[in-house]
C-alpha cells in the first residue's frame, strides 16, 4: 500500500484455516498509521498478487477501510462522564458489529467487546438517569443492567435507526418487542455451551432442552428469560379459561382478559406455555405453545382468545425413521407475559 508515493505496507497477509463463511466475514487485516490534517488529500494505491488458493475454491474479497482511533480509552470515558454529569439524562449506546457477530465464526466470550462495561458504570455512576442501548444481534452479559434507569434492546438497526431510537426514546413510539432468545447473567450460567463440531458433526446431547428449555431444566435464573419485553404502560392478565378436552386434529381455546393499567396506549404479548407432569416421555418443563399481541388504550380490557393445535402436545417417537405420537391425558397450560412469567393455569384433557 503506497500514501502519496511512499510504501507503507508490505506484506503477505494468510488466512488461517479452512471455514469458507469465516474467511469472507472475519478476515485477517494488517492497517498502518498515517497522520493526516483537516481538508488534506490522500493519493492511496494498493497492489495484490493474486494467487491461486484451492483451499477457499479459488475465491478472493478485499475489505479496505480505517480502523477506530487508538485515542486512550481512560481518556474517551472521562469525557463521557463530564458530558452525562451536566445533562440531564445520559443515552449510552453499546453493542457489537459484524466482525464480533457473524455466520461466518463462533464467539469466544458474550462480554461486550471493549472497555464498553467500564463507560456504562462511569456514565451510570455520573448520572443516574442513563439509558443504554444495546445495538447487538444476540445475547451478550450486561454486569450494569441493575445500575442504570433503562435498557434498551434495538438489535441492528437500518439506514433509518437513528430516528427510530429517537422516536422510541422520547416516547412517541413503544418499544413493542419481546425476547426470543434467553439472556444470561454471566456466560458460565448459560446450559449448552459445547456447539464446537467434532470430525464435522455436533452432538445435541441436550435433546429437546434446547433454548429457553434448557434454562428451564438448569433452574438457573437468568439475566432476562424468554419472551421478556417492557413498554410503557403497565397490565394485568386474569380469568383465564380454556376448553376442557381436546383431541388430534382439534385444537384448544385459551382465553384471557387483559386489561391496560397504565396511562397511555401500549401493547402487550399474551404468550401460552404447556407442561406435562408424569410424562412417560422426555419433555421440557415447559414449551410454548401460543401467544397472541394485545393493542389496548390506557384503562381499557378486552378478551383474548389463543388457538393452541392438539398437535403442540404431541411427541417425536421411534428417532429418524419415528413420527409424532400422542400420550393421552391431561397437560397445564400456563398464560403469562413470559415463559416464567405466568398469570393463570388451567388443565386440559387430550382424549
């Protein structure tokens, strides 16, 4: 690579190992520094000689770009400090990208990449009225979520993220989500953790606790559990019914009523979880089975009515070659606003 003439950088730049997805979307980098001024032009030209690699069939990508600026990270956190000290609340948006989130390689750790946890408490500490975004794709550990006013989840967003961050912020819009993935304390808590392949294959030796399920199993209290979400209004769930029996092929009416208690206009996610006590089969301490969104203005209630299929109770029996099969007699259903978040039960029958 030559800056206005002069060589900078000069070298081979290997790809260690042999994942396709990882060699696109992680690559290895080299960078240099080159002190620049305001307004000044760079003539920047870079050479490659191609060489042919069956390794990765052939293929080749260049990313070229800049890398983020080496100031001191002591020093960028005492700024942001100072600024949240004087305002009267403090946004602190934190996360990851695609080279820490990717199809392409596993992770290493759900820690936010960084001295990201440090501004958090700084800021948090300087004011207690911070908000904190977090811009990331899946779960990662937050230490500070109990130090802070507010946590916010936008998963990645587009071109228009900034106005809908402003917009759900200022409260001119609700945050309407809820989770499906669980999002642990630490990482160590989290069940299933060897997904590593062996000779190619990956051994599920959790069988159907996967997910949700396998947090379940644990008895391990998560940081937040599957199908968690907060807007802003408040509710309550009550009088919750369902039709007595069911059989194949039929389905389940679930009923609730539902009611906004709060003082403005929100939604919220009516989810129905089954359970089976004294299975002859391996089951989950609970799997979803239904969930319905609720849209209600401040004071007002309705009924909801959830369809749950006789064919949520059913099993895999007999492995590859195997098919659904159904063990007769009676299931719980329980309703709530997450998976152990329940507001009612009843028991129905699968004759």
């Amino acid at each position: 690579m030559w800056v206005d003439g002069a060589l900078l950088l000069d070298e081979d730049v290997p790809f260690a190992g042999d994942q396709l997805g990882a060699a696109f979307l992680d690559p290895p980098a080299r960078s240099v520094p080159v002190p620049v001024t305001a307004g000044q032009r760079l003539a920047i030209r870079i050479e490659h000689d191609v060489v042919q690699d069956e390794t990765l069939g052939g293929v080749l990508a260049y990313q070229f770009g800049t890398e983020p600026s080496d100031d001191d990270p002591a020093d960028l956190v005492a700024a942001a400090v100072s600024a949240a000290s004087r305002a009267d609340v403090a946004v602190v948006v934190v996360g990851t990208n695609s080279r820490v989130e990717s199809e392409g390689h596993d992770r290493t750790s759900l820690a936010l990449p960084g001295h990201q946890d440090d501004l958090v408490r700084a800021v948090a500490a300087a004011n207690p009225a911070t908000v904190v975004v977090v811009n990331a794709g899946s779960p990662v550990e937050m230490p500070w979520r109990d130090e802070v006013a507010a946590v916010l989840l936008s998963w990645f967003g587009g071109q228009e993220y900034g106005n809908a961050l402003a917009d759900v912020l200022t409260g001119a819009r609700e945050p309407g989500g809820r989770l499906p993935t669980t999002w642990p304390a630490v990482m160590s808590d989290v069940p299933v953790l060897d997904v590593t392949p062996v000779d190619g294959a990956v051994s599920y030796d959790e069988g159907v606790h996967i997910g949700y399920r396998a947090w379940l199993r644990a008895g391990t209290e998560p940081a937040y559990p599957f199908g968690h979400g907060l807007g802003y209004t408040t509710w309550s769930i009550g009088g919750v019914a369902a039709t007595p029996t069911v059989t194949e092929g039929d389905a389940v009416i679930v009923t609730a009523t539902v009611a906004n208690t709060g003082d403005r206009a929100g939604k919220h996610v009516v989810q129905v979880y089954a359970s089976r006590a004294g299975s002859s089969v391996d089951r989950p301490v609970r799997w979803l089975v239904g969930f319905a969104p609720v849209r209600l203005d401040a004071g007002a209630s309705t009924e909801v009515a959830i369809e749950v299929p006789a064919r949520a109770f059913a099993h895999w029996d007999g492995g590859r070659d195997g098919n659904w099969a159904y063990e007769h007699g009676w299931f719980t259903l329980h309703v709530g606003a997450s998976v152990v978040d329940e507001a009612g039960r009843v028991s129905v029958e699968l004759a």
